[in-house]
C-alpha cells in the first residue's frame, strides 16, 4: 500500500516539468528563456530614434491660443490657451483662497485689460519679449511631454504664422525653438496660404476674424496677393460686451463711462469674454441674392409639428429673458438680459449701419466694406477666382449667424453697386439720366453720303470649286466687273492654329470628366483649418516659403537674412524647381550656398 501510494505524481508537478522544459537528475530545473543581448538592440537603435527623423511637429502661433501636432493628423494634439493662472509657480495654491479670487482687480491694475491671456501683442513697444519667450517655451514643453509623447531627440518644427507678426516678435520665437528645443530646421507657413490648402482651392479670399484685427487675404495659386485689414475684431468685441454688461446692471450712464475708462473694473475680462463667446450671436435680418433665387422646389426646414406656425417668432424679436449669473461683480448679480438684445454687440463692432461709409478711417472700416473693397481692388481675373471661395477663420467665426450676415452684405452691395470703384452722386446722375449716358441710347448707323465712318465690311472668300468641276454660273464665266469677282488677300481670315485646336480638343474632353470650376459668382468654402492644411502640406512634402536652418541662425540671427529682393529667383529656379511658394526663397538661391530669407515676413 505504501510503496503503491507513493508511485504517482502531483499533477502540479508535471505542469512545473513541462513548464520547465525537462527533467535533469529528477527534478524541474527552472531557466530563463533565450533573448537577444542588450547589444544587439543598441547595434541597430531604439525604434523611437528611427521615426525622430520623419517626424515633423506642426506649430500654428497665435496671439490667443496655439496648436501643436504631428504632420499628416487630421487635428492638433494639444490647443493651449494663456491666463494668469499658468503663470504660477510651483507650491503657489493662492489660487484656491476665496480672497485671491475677488482680487482680480488689483492683479490687473496698472496694466491693459485682457493683458494676462494674450500671449503677444501687435504693439510691441513696452512689451517684454523675454516674458513671451518663456510662456511660449513652457506651453510647448508641456505640449511635448504631455500630449506628443516625445523625447529629447531634436525634431524638425513648420510654424504657421499669420502674415502681420513684427519681425522682433519672430526673432523671439526662433530663438526659443532653437535654443530650448535644439530643432535643426524651422519651416515658416502662411495661415492664409494653408487655410486655403485646408479648403481644397488654390485661389481664395481668406477672412480671418482674429482677435486683433480682422485680415482679409487675397490668395491666388498658393500666393498671397495683397491683404487689407481692421481693428474690428475680438478684442474690441470683447469690449464692447463689456460695457453692454455694464449699461445693464448700472444704466446707460454707466455706458459712456466705461468707454473712455481704461481701467474696467466692474466686470472681469474672464467673465466678458465667456458671454460674448456663449451668448452672443448675429441677427440675418437680410438675405442675399443667392438666397431668394433658387432653382427647382424650395427647401423645406424642419420643424416641430406640434408647434404652431404663429407661435414661431423672428429673433430679433424674441423677448426671452437670459440669465446671466456674473460673480466678479461687486455684489454678485444676475442679469435677466433678452435675447433679441444679445445681439447688438456684434451688429454695433462688426457693421456699424448707423454710420456712412465717409465716417471711418481705413483701419476701422466695417467688415462687409472691407471685404467688397478687397474684391473691387483685385485684378479681374483673380477677383473671378477669389469672390467664389471666400473662406471665413478664426476664432470669432464660430459667433451664431455672423458669416452669413457678413456674406448677406457683401452680396447686397455687390449687387446694388456693381464691380465699379467710382461711386457718387455725379456717377448716379449720370447713368440715370438719358442725355449723358451714351449707354443708353441704341446706335445709330450712319447712311452714305452722311460724312460719318463707313461701316467695316469683310469679305468672306467663297469656296474653290474642286478641280474638275463647272464653274458655278452653268460653266460661263462671269460677265460682271472684276472688282465684283475679284477677291482682295487682305481679307481672308487667319489660318487656323493646330496647337490652339488641340488645347480646345482637351479641354472639351476634360469637362466631360471634371466639374467646371466656379467662377465670377459669390460664394463661401469650408476650411479645416490653418493647422490642418499645413499638416497636409507637410506630409505632401511641400516646400515652405521660408526654411531657417539652425547653425545659421545661430550664427548671424535675423539680421543674417537677405531680402526677398535681393534674392536672384531666376538663378535659383534654374537649379530647383517649386510649385508652391513665393519664388522658392529658400537657401542656396543664385549660386550662394549661405543664402536665407524669412519671406514675407522678413520684408519691411
């Protein structure tokens, strides 16, 4: 019994055995599975060194937020905003003191309202370049660690900058990139060129409602062409809510006050900016042309059944109160606000109907103005290509119902004013009146004998007979006089060109093929974005407009960089061709190896 006992195994144990591979004097010996050295690994490289190479981080800078990402993603990473709060130190928790939080009025003293959340200013004198340094350099410290993953290992970096940047506040942002991130290149894209790209079109009329200025861009095959630009823009938006805030909870009398006081105390800039970015909208009390003519059955909107027709009110005449809780006030308060009246900021920064056109400089113009004046001043061709792909950015194009009053507008003065830049009473007077406008009247062919111009007539040659056959008078030939029959060479049309016949052959067969492009007709495209569209453009391997190599810079700085001007274009294309860019000004141009350019943005 017992020698039979002790005969079998435990079933663990023959798990173990197999698990240890075999049996060596009776017992599982237990071993480490073969691996490839740590040599080995090292001899062919960390696979994260291997993509470092191909991978190209997508900057977008902006005065208010910026975007960082991977080239070829369809949307940024990370989207940092700037406030007071980020400017905190470590252990510094005031920020959770009740005290701390009513104190925002002597945090702002003494300096421009809104200051804290901007990270750079188009007005750079007094402005601490160092200080933006330093806040651009945390955000994409963290932006790399947190949100990219990445290491230390140098990457290749394309900024996206709008075109008005001051060069001092550029020279800051290489020299950060540079310095604090070791990049070996840095590529510079335009925010309308690749918003633009984002839309699909190679020619467009970039409207960017930024936050210092709205910037209307001409882009034509990739090129800007001209911009124009005005103060009505988020920062005065901002500010005109905030005195509609304060109108409201002091009266009218408060309003005025506010204007000229450049200490705003009574409301914060945090608060001001939430309202004017969740409730205010725009009132379409117009509609344009492309509206009201539409071919085949009219659209039918949905809407509630159980909802009567009469019900249904305009809104600009809805009377809903809107509460509107405000904390940073002196008491707290809550405003009962109507709706119809939220949209009177926007109506009074973005339009301004209640003045003539004669009453405002040319950086103050309104909006629409603005836009119809950019087009009138457009070649004809670029303005045939451009008012059809009108792309509205930026951050306050997001604001409920403003691109389609904008576009409302700039179709109704179009269409009242025409695609003519002289305007007036005298240009009125006289296309109405009969006996100036030469127009007008139906033209008159003078008879023979009357002393006027004779009409031109040409004489077509008539066809030869084939050779072989009878004249065409029954084989006589003619009796009349030979001018009548004689043919003058001068008239006879040019012969027809064989390579014109071929070009209007192909394109006759690729409109069978692709749609027409459309042309002379206002209309608006959807843009992804200027992010996106130089994330395309980076991983289609497009060349930059302007590409700064990192010893170079270091070396001379921006002062080491040649005008646009002064750079021999012509050399330059005959050793590299570019598609897309102004001239490809980029180094190497004519013959000189250490030759760089910023651009468009290195022109004074």
């Amino acid at each position: 019994m017992a020698s039979s006992a002790a005969a079998p195994s435990l079933p663990h144990r023959t798990i173990s055995t197999i698990r240890a591979g075999g049996i060596q004097g009776g017992t599982a010996v237990p071993h480490t599975p073969t691996r490839t050295s740590i040599s080995s690994v090292a001899a062919f490289g960390s696979p994260s060194s291997l993509r470092a190479d191909d991978d190209l981080i997508i900057v977008e800078l902006g005065s208010r937020k910026i975007r960082v990402g991977f080239a070829g993603d369809s949307a940024p990473k990370r989207v940092a905003t700037f406030g007071p709060e980020q400017q905190r130190r470590v252990g510094d928790f005031r920020a959770w003191n009740p005290v701390y939080r009513s104190d925002w009025r002597a945090r702002s003293a003494g300096s421009p309202w809104g200051f804290d959340y901007e990270l750079w200013r188009l007005d750079i004198r007094g402005q601490d370049l160092g200080l933006v340094g330093d806040t651009l350099e945390r955000e994409l410290r963290d932006a790399y660690t947190r949100f990219l993953l990445l290491d230390s290992k140098p990457r290749r970096v394309s900024l996206v900058l709008p075109p008005t940047i001051p060069i001092p506040l550029l020279s800051t942002v290489l020299d950060t990139i540079f310095h604090r991130f070791q990049a070996p290149s840095i590529s510079l894209l335009s925010s309308p060129v690749m918003a633009a790209l984002a839309a699909g079109t190679r020619s467009a009329l970039v409207v960017d409602l930024g936050w210092h200025e709205t910037v209307v861009t001409g882009v034509y095959e990739f090129r800007e062409v001209h911009s124009w630009r005005t103060v009505r823009a988020g920062k005065m938006l901002t500010e005109e809510t905030y005195n509609f805030l304060a109108s409201a909870m002091e009266g009218p009398r408060s309003q005025e006050r506010s204007r000229g006081d450049a200490q705003k105390d009574i409301v914060s800039f945090a608060e001001c900016e939430e309202v004017a970015t969740r409730l205010l909208w725009c009132n379409r009390k117009s509609k344009g042309p492309a509206e009201e003519v539409t071919e085949g059955l009219p659209t039918l909107h949905e809407q509630d059944e159980s909802q009567d027709e009469s019900e249904t009110t305009d809104p600009a005449e809805d009377t809903t109160p809107i509460t509107i809780d405000l904390n940073s006030c002196e008491p707290p308060r809550t405003l009962q606000i109507p709706f119809s009246q939220l949209a009177e900021p926007c109506e009074t920064i973005y339009f301004e109907n209640r003045l003539s056109h004669s009453c405002f400089d040319d950086h103050e113009l309104p909006v629409h103005l603005l836009i119809y004046r950019a087009l009138l001043q457009l070649p004809v061709d670029v303005r045939a290509m451009c008012m059809s792909r009108i792309i509205f950015t930026g951050g306050c194009s997001n604001i409920i119902g403003l691109k389609g009053r904008i576009f409302d507008e700039v179709s109704l003065l179009a269409q009242e004013r025409g695609w003519d830049p002289v305007v007036g009473k005298g240009v009125e007077q006289y296309r109405t009146n009969p006996k100036l406008n030469r127009n007008n009247k139906p033209p008159n062919r003078p008879a023979v004998g009357d002393g006027g111009p004779a009409p031109i007539v040409v004489q077509q040659q008539p066809p030869s007979p084939p050779p072989g056959s009878a004249p065409p008078d029954g084989g006589e030939e003619s009796g009349g006089t030979p001018a009548a029959t004689a043919f003058n060479p001068a008239d006879a049309g040019p012969e027809e060109d064989q390579v014109e016949r071929m070009i209007r052959r192909e394109r006759v067969n690729d409109d069978h093929h692709r749609p027409s492009s459309a042309r002379g007709v206002l209309r608006t495209v959807d843009s992804l974005g200027p992010w996106c569209g130089a994330s395309m453009a980076a991983q289609l391997k497009v060349p930059a407009l302007a590409v700064v190599d990192r010893e170079l810079w270091l070396q001379h700085g921006v002062a080491g960089a040649s005008k646009p001007g002064d750079v021999d274009v012509k050399a330059h294309h005959h050793h590299q061709r570019h598609s897309v860019g102004t001239g490809g000004l980029i180094r190497g141009q004519g013959g000189q190896p250490g030759a760089w350019t910023l651009g468009i943005w290195g022109a004074v």
